[in-house]
C-alpha cells in the first residue's frame, strides 16, 4: 500500500475508534489530494480527545450547575478602608522595573457587533473615532512614558482575524510603539460539531469547520507561541490582561498590580477587578466563593434567589460584576497550563453554523442553531489560585464595552460614557460641563491617552473654563 493510502487508512481507522464514524466514511471517499488535505488538518488535534469531547458534551451533556457553597467575595471596596497609596507605590516600582506585561484577548468572532474586520480595528473612541487597538496603544506608550520603562504587549488573535490584525498595526506603524514589543500569536481553534448526531462539521469537502477556542486558549497560545519564554526573559512576571472590546481598560494601574503582587490576601497568582452590577440580572459574571475559592458564576449560572439576594441596607448581595480584567503571574500561567484540563473545563454553546452537507455535496447555511462550539474560560482559572482577590472600581471609569451593534453595551452607549468619563476628569479641575436635566453631558469630549490617563495628568494642560452645550471637544 503506498504510504499516503496507509496513513489514510490508519486515520479512518482513528477516527472509527473515536467514535466520529461519519467522517471517517467521508474521508475514505476522498482522492487521494483531498484525502492529504483533510489529513493535514486532522493532524492538529488528538481525534481521541475530540473523540470525548464530542461525546460529552453533545447528546450526553449534562449541564453544569453551580452547586456547593456559593457566597459572595470579599472585596478591596472602592470607598476605602486599605491603604491605595502604598499599593500604588509598589505597583509602579513593578512598572517601572519592567516586571508587567499587557495583554490583550482579540480572538473572538464579534458576531453581536456585525462588523467585517477585527473587533480592535472598529472605530471607537467618541469624536475622532479612533480604533480600539490605537486606543490601546496610546494607552501603553503614554504608560511607558510616564513610568520611564518599556512594556511588552502581547495581542492574542485567532485564525479569523490575525492576518488582517497584524497588517492593521503594520499599516499604522503600531501606532507609535516598538514593533519588537507588540508580540502576536493566533489561538487554537475546535472542531465544530453537529448538536444532534455529534458529527465533525466541514466547511468544504476537505476542510473542517472551526472555532477560536475561547479566551481561555490564551495559556496555551501563550506558551505555544513562545510569547510567553519572549516576556520572562525580559524579566516580566506579571501580565495586565484585558478584553479587546474595552475602551476603558486601564491598563496599567499600579495599585491593582501592586495589591495582586504585594496583599497578605493575595497569592499574587490571578487578581481581578469588578464593578457594582447595574441591577441584579445585568449580563456579567459574577465573583463568588464557591465553597472557599474566588470564583466567576456566569449569570445565567447564578441562580436567581441568589442574584436577588439583598444586604441589610437594600444593596445586591452578590454585586460584584465581572469585568474581565485581571493580573496573572507568568508562574501562575505555567501552573494552569501543567493542569489545564482541571483548570480550564470546556464550555458548550449551541450556535449556528454554516456546513457543508456530504450527503447533498452543498453548502447549507442553517436557519436554526446546529452546531455545538467548545470554548474555554480564562477565569476558570482563579479556581485554582491559592487566594485569588478582588478590587473594586468605578464603572464609568474602567468599562465602556462595544459588544453590541445597538442598545446595551453597543457603540452609542461606550460613547456616551467615553464623554461622561472625560466630563467628570474635567470637572474635578473645575471646568464647567454643560449636562441636562437628567444629568448627562451635552457636549463629546474625546481625551487622547496620550494627553491624560487620568485627571491627575491633566494638571499642568490648559484647560477651558468651560465647555459649550452641544460641542465636541478633543484634548
Ligand atoms: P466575547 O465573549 O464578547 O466573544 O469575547 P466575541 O467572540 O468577541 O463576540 P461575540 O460573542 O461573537 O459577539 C470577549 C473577549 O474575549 C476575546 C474577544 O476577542 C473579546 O476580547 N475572545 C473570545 C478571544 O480572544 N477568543 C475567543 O475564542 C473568544
């Protein structure tokens, strides 16, 4: 048997005991070329890994419940009662001695906002309609600028969008950074299966259909790219993370870095930052002790009784909102990544996807979901850290997601906070802002992160006394 026909045969064979019959019938009726093509991209995964996947979390799926111990965690308030400054102190002398790295999640599909290209390159910013990603980047370098340092910043993409990412940054000369600090590596991708026979999907007769494979693929893609050797050796121990589609992310703050690296209550392993929730069923995770252990209950996990659940003085109980911004130490990445299947459980989603149909040779676009895709949370970590702590802070400061293509957390809600946050640095310098009577800004004021990261450096710039009804401002 000639070697290609062997290796074929042995693949069918894999695929049979793995339980995923039905490609093993379609890759046995392929020639010889389409045959090695499929091969190539089966190569890529452990078929018996798929193989139980696909079983456990198709039709055999049991959904999981947040169970045990639920309790809400403990805090560092926003208000007070630990000592900010000296936290501070210490977090900027890690910034300054190039102990952090950023890093930021840009895999996902976007599907809810609709747009063509990489979330990131989505113009956001309130009057000049920056992109995400030049908005991130102004960020770093107005950090590295003030703390004297340089700060690598890794930007996780995944096969969908990299190759439009790194041509985005090309083009703008990465937005003024060293390109020797910008590091980018693609996650991994699932196989996509169908939710009713748990059959492999494809895209086209030699190709499997995919899915990033969460932002929890970031451990992994990390270390499989060598991203993460490339920090250590330039002595980073801490890494700033945070979600592509967060205009607000402040992405270096010492005090949260130094309260991660340097708390009695922190194991300087996974820290996070939350936000007072709107209401008791707004759509974010939540930070719970799950019998003893920091945790994020998802939502739609957190049962209702609970989400309801009142303190004394009528506050939510379990209010502390997730906002998707942690520290994780670069030891605590190599921990999860020795434990990742205790650490990092699949997550199931039932989703629609377009597939090639092998019984009638065309390409079917489902009406219905079809297909389950497997992702991984990267918060599914704090589970694993020895004391993993929580720190509070101001919503409008830290969180104007672009998630939605209208309503809730869409573009028109970030910019009206990207004006509301700007009104407010402005206002605590004494500009007079124009509001309504509901209390809103009437005006767009765009602050560049290289101008301010804060009102703090605001100080010495020269300021309006006030701003007129309607205008649109930038500084
Ligand atoms: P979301 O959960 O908002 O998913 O991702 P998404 O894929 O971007 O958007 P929808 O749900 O299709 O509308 C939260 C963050 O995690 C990143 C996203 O890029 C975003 O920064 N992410 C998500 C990845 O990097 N990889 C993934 O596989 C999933």
């Amino acid at each position: 048997m000639a070697q290609s026909a062997r290796i074929t045969q042995e693949t069918i064979e894999k695929l049979e005991s793995s339980g995923l019959s039905a490609l093993a019938v379609h890759l046995g009726s392929l020639d010889d070329r389409s045959a090695h093509a499929l091969l190539e991209q089966l190569e890529l995964f452990d078929l018996d890994e798929i193989g139980l996947l696909v079983d456990r979390y198709g039709n055999n799926y049991v959904p999981p419940s947040a169970s045990g111990d639920i309790k809400p965690a403990d805090c560092f308030a926003l208000d007070g009662g630990w000592d900010r400054e000296t936290y501070g102190t210490k977090g900027a002398d890690l910034v300054k001695g190039g102990k952090v790295a950023c890093f930021v999640v840009a895999g996902g599909q976007g599907s809810r906002l609709g747009y063509e290209g990489p979330k990131g390159c989505y113009p956001t910013s309130c009057v000049r309609g920056k992109p995400l990603f030049q908005l991130f980047a102004e960020s770093i370098r107005a950090s590295e600028l003030k703390y004297g340092t340089s700060i690598p910043w890794m930007i996780m993409t995944s096969p969908l969008n990299h190759d439009a990412t790194r041509a985005f940054f090309d083009e703008h000369d990465h937005f003024g950074l060293d390109p020797k600090h910008v590091l980018f590596f693609n996650q991994g991708v699932m196989p996509s299966f169908d939710k009713d026979t748990g059959d492999l999907l494809l895209s086209n007769p030699t190709t499997l259909a995919t899915n990033p494979d969460g932002h929890g693929g970031a451990y992994k893609a990390m270390a499989d790219s060598g991203a993460l050797d490339t920090i250590q050796a330039m002595g980073v121990e801490h890494v700033s993370y945070f979600q592509v589609d967060n205009p607000h992310a402040k992405i270096i703050d010492p005090t949260f870095l130094g309260l991660h690296a340097f708390a009695p209550e922190s194991s300087g392993q996974m820290s996070s930052k939350m936000v007072a929730k709107a209401s008791w069923d707004e759509k974010v995770g939540v930070f719970c002790k799950v019998n003893g252990r920091t945790s994020v209950v998802e939502y739609s996990d957190l049962p209702e009784a609970l989400a309801k659940q009142t303190n004394t003085d009528g506050s939510l109980s379990f209010n502390a909102g997730s906002i998707a911004i942690h520290a994780i130490s670069t030891r605590f990445i190599r921990d999860v990544l020795a434990d990742s299947d205790t650490a990092l459980p699949y997550h199931r989603a039932v989703k629609k996807v377009p597939y090639f149909d092998t019984g009638s040779g065309s390409l079917i676009d489902p009406i219905e979901p079809n297909a389950i895709k497997l992702e991984r949370f990267v918060f599914d970590a704090l589970r694993v850290a020895d004391r993993s702590i929580v720190m509070e802070t101001d919503r409008v400061e830290e969180f104007a997601p672009v998630k939605n293509a209208t309503g809730t957390d869409s573009i028109e809600s970030s910019k009206r906070i990207q004006s509301e946050r700007a009104a407010r640095w402005l206002e605590s310098l004494g500009v007079s802002i124009p509001r309504d009577a509901a209390g809103t800004v009437d005006a767009t004021i765009e602050i560049s992160p290289l101008t301010a990261l804060g009102p703090e450096d605001l100080k010495d710039t020269d300021l309006p006394d006030s701003i007129e009804p309607g205008a649109s401002i930038v500084l």
